[in-house]
C-alpha cells in the first residue's frame, strides 16, 4: 500500500560516506579486487545466500517510492543483471495490468487483500523454500497469515497502517476518530490516500462496520457516508501525500504511516492519531507471477535484498514497520554514518533508535490489536468497486 511518480527515487541521494572514512558496512571484495560501490558511494556487500544467475534482466512490478535505490544499484553491481522497474500506485492497477498484459514480470508487490484473487485466477506460482534460504532473517510475527498459510506464495515487505495526519499548528480541533474526519471545518484541507477499500473501510469504521462486509446494506450506507466526505477532500495523494503535507497545501487527513514518520521528520507540528476505531493495519508482499521469464534473478534478488546488511536500507528511506529482524539487528549498534530525512549526519543506530522510539513505526500491541486487516471479499468486491467508481471516480 505504501508510498507511492514516475520515478524510482529514494528520499536520500547521497545517503552514505565513502568508505575512506572507515564507516561503510564491510563487504567482501570481488575476485577481481575491484569494489562494488553504488553511486551514493555504498560498498555493496557480497551475496550472503548466493544463486547461480543465467539471466541477463529482472523485471519488477512495484509500488512507486518503495525500494530503496542503493539496493536496486549493489544487486545489480553483485549479479550483473539489470533491474528494469515498472511502477504503481494501488493495488487495483497492479490487478488490472496483470489482467491486461499478462504475466510480463518478474516479481510484484501486493498488499494481503489482493493475494488471494491473484492466487485463485492462476497469476501466482508457489516459492520453492529451498532456493530462499533468506527466510530465516523473518520475525515468525510476519508470516504465515491467512491471506497466504505457509507462505506459499509470498514473503514479507514491509507493513505499515492507514491512520490520520495533522499539522497541529494549523487545525484548532483534532480529530481523534475517523468519524471526526466529517467535520465541516476540514472541508477543502484534507489529503487522502486514493486507495478504494482503504477509503471505503474509513467510512465503514466511522459508521461501525466491519471493513470487510459484504453485506449491501451496509455498503450502501457507507457509500452515502462517502459521498458526504468526498466533497470535503482536497486531494487524494498515493505518491507521496506527505509532499502536500511538508508543503502546506493540506493540513490534515488519511495517509500511511510510513508518510507520517517521514513528515513529521520534516515538520515535528505534523503529528500522527490512531483512531479511536482502530486503524487499518496492511503488509506488502513479494510474489512471483506464473509465467515469470527470469526466475534464477528473481530468487536472486530476494535472497540478496533481505540480507541484514542490504534490508536495513529500507529503514533509512522508507521507515514502515520492518518485518526483517536480521536487518533491525544490523542497524541495532552499527556506527555507518548516514544522512537522515533533513540531509543530517547520523549514526545508522541513531536511525534505529529513532524508529524504535517513535510509536508510529514500533507500534504498540494495543494498536495492533485493535487495527483492521483488509481482506479478500470474494464476489462482493464488485460492490466496492461499484462505490468506488461512483462516489470517487463521479465527483
């Protein structure tokens, strides 16, 4: 769900210290002696889970502003492959180019709801363990889920929430629930995700209904909810809400928690609520679809990407909640200097500590608890797309 242009670009560029300083994570050297090193000056480690490669390319089907650009860069560097990315912003895009254009990549990224579809119409193929030695980096808490047992078909990413976002130095009132979200004095100052069933489940919740009914009375009363709310937003924002956010354009509304982290970095007025209903809790995936032409790469990139010494990355440009304990464990002590959101250097474990502290992105129990889990609705997501064409698509 996540954050999400046209272009693949980490919010850091020049996110690492030459390795003359003696402050890059230790890699070994290649054969040939010569450093692999990306273009923010990272020494790229070596593959920890190698995979003999005879592919030339991999091609991903990926949310925008997701993966970090050093890590794209030091796989290439170790496997000689090129990346090629394609990028989207919902996972109804994802869902609708794979219907069109048919299995054309590699890996993609869906969020929990839209795996079961994609594995019921054959999109999918099944992960073989035994080439993914990499699992064992995994906190347990992150896998084997309903929407996939076993992890068949996927492996974690990163998982985050859908809550709400506030400049307290430019909204008198606070909202403090989802239903507080109709207040007239937000009209015209609220960003959005432009995500159907994130936005749909808002209305769901603010009426006290399960985020995942298929009941149709329900979903015709939440429709008439939405409809009353959707005038009042000034924007829907999938890229990057918190853009408008830093920029002042908008004052408050429903983003990811990921985005709330990284504007509140920016501008500490930009505070994050849970709602009092609970907020809505999703994890992103990697899959291979059916057809994938390039496979050797794709095991490759996976195994490589989620060692502890490559993953941590992520922690650095996108701080959603990370399901990879080998990669918290790396950045835990580590003194790599970096460069954190407002271009100052840290010590990659101030990073960490940062992360840990923040309630945003180590998020209680209690929250977690009490948060909602889209899921698959079967024949009934007809009705949500009809609402969604209707209220959002018509206005």
């Amino acid at each position: 769900m996540k954050l999400k242009g046209l272009f693949l670009a980490a919010l850091l560029t020049a996110a690492f210290v030459l390795g003359a300083c003696g402050r890059n994570a230790p890699a070994t050297e290649t054969p040939t002696d010569t450093p692999r090193v990306s273009s923010s000056g990272y020494l790229c480690p070596e593959p920890e889970f190698p995979v003999e490669v005879n592919s030339a390319e991999l091609d991903l089907f990926i949310w925008t502003e997701y993966v970090p650009v050093d890590m794209v860069e030091c796989f290439e560097l170790a496997y000689g492959v090129d990346v090629n990315i394609e990028l989207y912003s919902s996972d109804e895009e994802l869902h609708e180019t794979v219907l069109e254009a048919g299995n054309n990549h590699d890996l993609v990224m869906p969020s929990d709801n839209m795996i079961p579809p994609l594995i019921r119409q054959g999109f999918l193929q099944e992960f073989d363990h035994a080439r993914l030695p990499v699992l064992k980096n995994f906190d347990p808490n992150y896998l084997d889920f309903e929407f996939d047992p076993g992890n068949r078909f996927t492996i974690p990413y990163l998982v985050g929430m859908d809550a709400i976002v506030i400049n307290t130095a430019r909204v008198e009132t606070a909202p403090q629930s989802w239903s507080d979200l109709w207040n007239p004095e937000y009209a015209g100052r609220m960003v959005f995700l432009d995500d159907s069933r994130a936005v749909i489940g808002v209305a769901l919740l603010a009426l006290g209904y399960d985020v995942n009914t298929r009941d149709p009375a329900e979903l015709e009363e939440a429709k008439s909810k939405l409809s009353q709310l959707i005038p009042s937003i000034k924007l829907f924002d999938s890229d990057s809400p918190k853009t408008a956010l830093l920029a002042d354009a908008v004052d408050l509304g429903m983003t990811w928690t990921g985005e709330a982290y990284i504007a509140h970095q920016g501008n500490p007025q930009i505070e994050h609520v849970f709602p009092s209903e609970g907020a809505i809790i999703w994890q992103d995936n990697w899959a291979m679809l059916a057809d994938a032409p390039h496979p050797d790469a794709a095991y490759a990139w996976l195994n490589y990407i989620n060692q502890g010494n490559v993953f941590w990355m992520v922690l650095r440009d996108f701080p959603y909640a990370i399901p990879n304990s080998a990669a918290l464990e790396f950045a835990r002590e580590n003194p790599l200097m970096v460069r954190d959101v407002n271009q100052k250097e840290v010590a990659l474990s101030t990073l960490y500590a940062a992360y840990m502290a923040s309630p945003i992105t180590n998020v209680s129990p209690d929250i977690i608890r009490t948060s909602h889990r889209i899921a698959d609705v079967g024949e009934a997501a007809v009705l949500y797309d009809n609402i969604w064409d209707e209220v959002r698509n018509g206005y």
